[in-house]
C-alpha cells in the first residue's frame, strides 16, 4: 500500500484528505505543521507528500527545497498546495514540487495528480 503524507495546519482539510485518501487505498500520515517534517519522512518513508504553502510559522515552498535537497527524501514527489498562491510557474525551478494544486481542489483532479506522480516514482 502506497502512504502519503499530507502536511496541513487546517485541521479541516487534513481529516478530508485523509478520508479521500484512504477511501483510496492509501495509508495516510498527517502533519499540521512543518516543525517535524524531516523527522516524519524519515520515520515513515513516504511515497508522496501533499504540502501546504501557508503552514502558519512555516513556509512549505522552503521546506520542499529542504526535501529536494537531501540526498535520501530528493527523489518523493512533492505536490504543493494553497489557496493564496499559484507557483505553477515555478514547478521547474530547483527545489520545486513535482505539482500543485489549488484550494479548494477537484477530488479526482487531486487524486490524478497523486497517481502520476506515484507512477513517475515508480
């Protein structure tokens, strides 16, 4: 079974996408902030994140080129998330996410993005 982590401070959208998620078929771990993001990838080995940009004190486009950057997490896709920025733009630059998606999301656009991307992982 294929695990996401979904990293979120809205608690709201975390039991949603942890719904859909499983409904799905996937194991699910959940974040609400980005203070322990390293520690929970290397704890739970993702197969993909779901990151918010706006995580309160932390900014997600930062902790993705965190993630990029290090040798043992750089090859999970990121799929960036947020209601107030478009960085579709930036999904080329180094450290970029693999994708976005925009609040409030599509289910079976979200779900298509996680699909290819697990399938380019693969």
């Amino acid at each position: 079974m294929r695990r996401i982590l979904a990293v979120d401070d809205d608690s709201d959208i975390l039991e949603v996408l942890q719904f859909i998620l499983e409904d799905s078929g996937y194991e699910v771990d959940t974040l609400s902030d980005g203070n322990n993001l390293m520690e929970k990838i290397r704890e739970k080995t993702p197969d993909l994140i779901l990151l918010d940009i706006m995580l309160g004190n932390s900014d997600g486009r930062e902790l993705c080129k965190a993630v990029k950057k290090e040798d043992s997490t750089h090859n999970i896709p990121v799929i960036m998330i947020s209601a107030s920025h478009n960085i579709s733009n930036t999904i080329n630059q180094e450290g970029a996410p693999n994708d976005f998606i925009a609040k409030p999301f599509d289910i079976s656009n979200l779900l298509s993005k996680i699909k290819t991307q697990l399938n380019k992982a693969a």
